[in-house]
C-alpha cells in the first residue's frame, strides 16, 4: 500500500493531515500514513469536550485538547502511542466495516509475533485487553479509517486525563466507554522502542517496503498548516463544538456550601445559577448576569470575576474556591 511520511507530533497538524487526505488527495491506489502526538486527549467529533477530560489535570501538565473530524470517544496520546489512518477508495458505504480496515494492522501484529483481535464496534484487543479504538469518516466515495496502537504509553496519565465525575455533566455528547487497557510493548517476544516497532509497523503495511511514497509539496502543506492554525487549534473547534450541555457541581467550602448549574451551549453559559448557604450581603444576580454569554472557560470567568468584590456576594467563598467548583 502506498504511503505518506509524517514525523510531526502537533495533534492539530495531524489531524488536519487527516482531514486533507482524505479530501484532497485523490488516488485510485488506497493509501496509509503513521504518526505520533506529543501529550494530547482527542475527543470526538460528537463530544462535549469538557465531559470527557480533566481540565486541571490537563493544564497542570501541559497537555493538549483537540477534537478530530471523526466520531467515536476521546483517547489519550502521547510519544508512545502510534496512530495509523488508511484513506481507501468505497463505493457502497454498505460495506464500510471496521474489521476490514484494522485486519491489515492485526497481521502486521502477527508478523511482529503479538496475536491481537478485532473486537467489538471498534476495538483491537490483545488477550481481552484493549490496545486499539478505531473510528471512520467518509467523503467523496473515500473512507478515512484510523485508530491508536498503545505501544508504551503512561497508563496514569491516560487514566487522568481522561478521568471526570460523571454525575457533574448531563449532555447529548456521547460518553467515551472507558475499557481496560495493555501496551503493544509488554506483549512483544523481543521488546524495542516505539520508532523500531514504527518501522516494523510500516515494514509490513507497505508491503514490506516495496510500495512508493506520496510526496505533499510546499503548498499542500501549507494549506494543512493553515487549517491546523486557523481551525483545529482555535477553541471554538476545539470547545464550541460541544453539544448543548447543562453543568451542576456542588462543595462545601469554609464560608458555607456553594453550588452551581449552567446552562451551555455552544461553549458560551447561556444561563447560570449560584446557590448555596454562604452569607452575602448583595444578590448574587450581578454576578451571574455579568458571567452570562461569556465562553465556559477559565480564564475568561477569572477575568470577569475579578472586576468585583465577591466578598460582597458570597461572603468567605473567594474567587478561586468559585472557580475550583466549576473547574477542577
């Protein structure tokens, strides 16, 4: 199968490059590219960002958040991980199915002497554990189909960036379903780094070696990183195009208990409530009116917030208590 080269580990470049494959890149010949994201959760496309990752923890350790093009739930990657997408030539999406697609990366597994299997809606299991998930796109009679391979990735930090109270958010975003998972790496007779098992990966899927590569000049390259820049790396791609969600969070604090219910839409609170048994002095109306039509998001509820004395409205309940409730 003929392939493309990518060594880039930006998240928004790779998956424009997904996207730009699949659209503007037409061959009669299916073709495949390999690649890595540097600390990263995608979600996707149908998902409420914020239901599906651990914002504090994700901004305490500098990890980035992008949402892909395709469905599915949200995965965390990092330089361990190895992601594929194969973009193949469909005339009857009827017979679209993902077992097809992920069969040339279980034989390649074969070959390496791992025994994997398709499980599943979209899934590549090793001994009952999770290695893969898959997800599909389709456009102008191409399918766009890719996954990840856990080849050595940090388990814990897959687990926290992942990981939310579930009873905080009630939306239409699909639920990312969590499963239990194994790295490639634990399974391999003769274990290597993650770039050997890139080659050996590439080895097998351009059939071994000897298919051509496609080669993207300076401007279609370009126009990748233009998209990757002015789409997949803004926030309203990335948090706007959340479903309508509705938000409720409850803590006692030492200046009395605090909860709060938003109403978002778009990645903007449309309307919000704080109630609790905190003692003010002034309706807390100011401030949720001040609050309104502003983007759920930290910094910019921050700022807000610190144009007014909350002491006046919330009593011993400070800013950053206020901010925790909804954040972390």
């Amino acid at each position: 199968m003929r392939y493309l080269l990518n060594k880039s580990t930006n998240p928004y470049f790779n998956l424009a490059l997904d996207e730009y494959a699949l659209k503007h890149i037409h061959l009669d010949e299916d073709f495949f590219f390999l690649w890595r994201n540097e600390p990263s959760v995608i979600v996707g496309k149908n998902q409420n960002t914020l239901e599906e990752i651990n914002q504090a923890f994700i901004d305490k350790n500098n990890i980035k958040v992008a949402r892909r093009v395709s469905g599915g739930g949200a995965v965390y990657h990092d330089l361990g991980n190895l992601n594929f997408t194969f973009i193949m030539n469909v005339d009857d999406p009827g017979e679209v199915s993902y077992k097809k697609f992920v069969q040339p990366v279980i034989d390649a597994l074969a070959q390496m002497g791992v025994r994997a299997e398709a499980s599943g809606r979209n899934d590549i299991l090793i001994n009952g554990l999770k290695i893969s998930g898959n997800a599909q796109r389709m456009a102008n009679k191409k399918l766009m189909h890719h996954g990840t391979l856990l080849y050595d990735v940090n388990i814990e930090n897959l687990v926290q960036a992942l990981h939310v109270a579930d009873d905080k958010y009630i939306s239409n975003g699909v639920k990312s379903v969590r499963s239990r998972v194994t790295n490639i790496k634990e399974h391999l007779p003769d274990s290597t780094d993650i770039v050997d098992f890139w080659d050996s990966l590439h080895f097998f899927l351009s059939n071994k070696g000897k298919d051509k590569e496609i080669v993207l000049n300076e401007k279609e390259i370009a126009k990748i990183e233009f998209e990757a820049m002015n789409r997949f790396a803004t926030w309203d791609w990335i948090y706007g195009k959340s479903p309508e969600f509705n938000f409720v969070n409850k803590k006692r604090f030492k200046g009395g208990s605090l909860e709060v219910k938003a109403d978002v839409k778009h990645g903007h609170i449309q309307s919000i409530r704080f109630m609790g048994d905190y003692i003010g002095l002034k309706d807390v109306d100011a401030i949720e009116a001040i609050v309104k039509n502003i983007r759920f998001h930290r910094t910019d509820i921050d700022h807000r917030l610190s144009e007014y004395d909350l002491g006046i409205y919330f009593g011993d309940i400070n800013k950053e208590e206020i901010l925790s409730l909804m954040f972390d």
